[in-house]
C-alpha cells in the first residue's frame, strides 16, 4: 500500500472562482459583502433600509439568493438600483460559480458596492468563498442568543455582526451582552452593531461601517471615489 | 446539505488521479476537516458513500481527520488548542490571540495498491 499525499482545498474549485471575482471587484474598486444569517433574521430588511437611503447616483448592485421564488428582488427592485435573484432550485447555499454566472453581464468598472444576499442558513454558507471583501452575519433577537455557539463557523468567519430586531428586546427572553459575548467568544473582538429594521434604529451605525468599507475599497481599487 | 457538495468535488479530485495512475487501484482517500469549517463529517462520510456506489471506484474508503482549533498569541508567541472557546492565552493571559488552525476543508493523501 501506497500512501501519496494530496496538496490543496477541497472546495479549490469555487475557491479558484472565488480568486477570480476578487481580482476583478479590486481592480475596478468594487466592495462585495456576502450576507449571511438564518431564514428570516433580516437579511432582505436590512438590504431595503441600506437602498432606500442611497441616492440614485450611488452605484450599487444587490444579487439574493433563495431556493425558490423571485420575491426578494422584487422587494429590492423597487429601490431603482439592479438586483438579480439567484433561485438555487434547492442547493442551501450560494457558490462563486453562481455568482459568476449571475454577474456574467454586469460590469464591475460600473459598481461600488455589490450586496450578495446569501441563502438563509448559517451553516452551509459558511464554506463557500464568493470572492467577497467580508461576510456580514445577521442575527435576531428572536433566535436564541448562544446561536454564535451552535453556529461557530459562521461566526468565526464574518467580520461584522448586525444583531437586528432591537425593538423587539421587550417581548423575548434575549440576552443581548451574552449574545455578544458569545460572539466574541467564537470570534475574538468581533464588530457588533444593534439594528432594528424595523423601526431604522441604529440602522446609521451600519451606514457608517459602509462607508468606511467602501472608502477602504475605493482607495484599494482602481475605482473613483463616489 | 452541504456536505453532497463536498463529497463531489472530493470525488472528483479522486477521479482525476484515477485517470492519472491507469495500472493503479484507490483504495482510500483522507482529508482534514477542521471543527470550524461548518462541515459534519458524518453527513460527508454518508454523502460519499452514496456517491462511490455503483462506481468504478467503489469499494473507495474515505479517512475524515478531524482538526482542532488552534490559536497562536503575539503577545507571548504561545500556540494552543481551544476547547469550549476560551481563546484567551493561557500562558499570559492575552485576549487577543489568532486563530491559526481549525477551518480545514483540506485534501489530505491517497492510499493506493500499484501492481
């Protein structure tokens, strides 16, 4: 018996799609960011009160993802700015492949920013590099607040954790400081920002972050600044 | 259910050193699966299972090595393993330390029987 060994990632193929899109979104200055969370945390929410404020100037794309149904990029679409669905027809998570496949006829020399909303699961998600800057995970107060621990891989690999439905604190049994310490557990000194969507609160702290990305990006890039 | 991904795309890799070593027989395949890559070696194991049936690989075994989570700390150089998430450093007590392994999703070997 022979034993050879084998050099490299199991995933090498999305990861080499993956290098791809973050080669093109640094040369023309792009900032992409990989939404992530559970069915229902917020993702779409957050992604029409981060639309709705931008100008029509701002040059920004949103792809989403799901398993079936158009119904987010509707909701998106109405803000003016290009949104394409990506309908995984069942598979639980988003690969560069699609992204790629999804982004075939966009230019990324015509985008700033480009939302990837991800298909609602904190786990799959997790293992598919999309070529994106960060993953942002989005979390509710309607989950359970030692989610950072059942879910570390997530976790771990995001940058940023927006912590979404804060009015809703009053009527949930949600520790917000174990949550967060839970999060920092996982994730050593973990960004966290406290949203509620709903009523826009703390919503301007996520608007921030943004900007600091995109400026970051921008002067990265080859990109002009907005 | 991402672990039917995985199994493919390992299936696959296994398949183009098949088709590079004629005379030669696959007989197991390893990999390194850190706790938090987000993958449950179970479903993997199962997944691929299902996959090698029926193949011209089959009976192919798969070898699942799981990788603790590792962190090593500026401050004092340590390296240590993490368990229940106490990332501080035990040596000197530095909060800040590095995750340095513990997300592989990794090819590890193949063991094959050569004529």
């Amino acid at each position: 018996m022979n034993r050879i060994p084998l050099q490299g990632k199991i995933l090498k193929e999305n990861d080499r799609i993956a290098a791809e899109l973050r080669d093109g979104f640094a040369a023309s200055g792009t900032l992409c960011l990989n939404l992530i969370s559970s069915p229902g945390a917020g993702k779409t929410s957050l992604l029409e009160r981060t639309l709705e404020a931008f100008g029509p100037r701002q040059r920004v794309g949103v792809l989403t993802g799901d398993i079936q149904t158009d119904n987010d990029a509707v909701r998106l679409a109405r803000f003016g700015f290009p949104v394409r669905q990506i309908t995984t027809g069942g598979t639980c998570h988003l690969d560069a492949r699609m992204v790629k496949q999804a982004l075939a006829d966009w230019r990324f020399s015509e985008l700033d920013l480009l939302l990837i909303e991800n298909v609602g699961n904190l786990v799959c998600p997790a293992s598919y590099d999309l070529g994106e800057a960060a993953k942002v995970v989005v979390m509710s107060v309607t989950e359970g607040d030692d989610k950072p621990l059942k879910y570390p891989a997530i976790f771990h690999k995001a940058e940023l954790l927006v912590l979404n439905k804060m009015d809703l604190l009053p009527y949930v049994p949600f520790d917000v400081a174990r949550a967060c310490a839970n999060a920092r557990r996982v994730h050593p000194g973990m960004e966290i920002l406290e949203v509620s969507c709903t009523t826009g609160a703390g919503v301007e702290g996520w608007q921030q972050w943004l900007a600091q990305r995109r400026q970051a990006s921008c002067r990265e890039g080859a990109g002009s600044p907005v | 259910m991402h672990e039917l991904a995985i199994a493919d795309s390992v299936l696959k890799v296994v398949e183009a050193e098949a088709a590079r070593r004629p005379d030669a027989r696959i007989v197991k395949v390893g990999l390194r699966v850190g706790e938090l890559a987000g993958v449950d070696p179970d479903a993997l194991s199962f997944s691929f299972e299902v996959l090698v049936r029926g193949t011209k690989l089959e009976p192919l075994l798969l070898e699942i090595e799981r990788c603790p989570r590792r962190h090593h700390c500026r401050l004092c150089g340590c390296t240590f393993a993490v368990a229940d998430f106490e990332a501080a450093c035990p040596e000197c007590g530095a909060a800040q330390t590095q995750c340095i392994a513990g997300d592989e999703l990794e090819l590890a070997y193949l063991e094959v029987e050569e004529p």
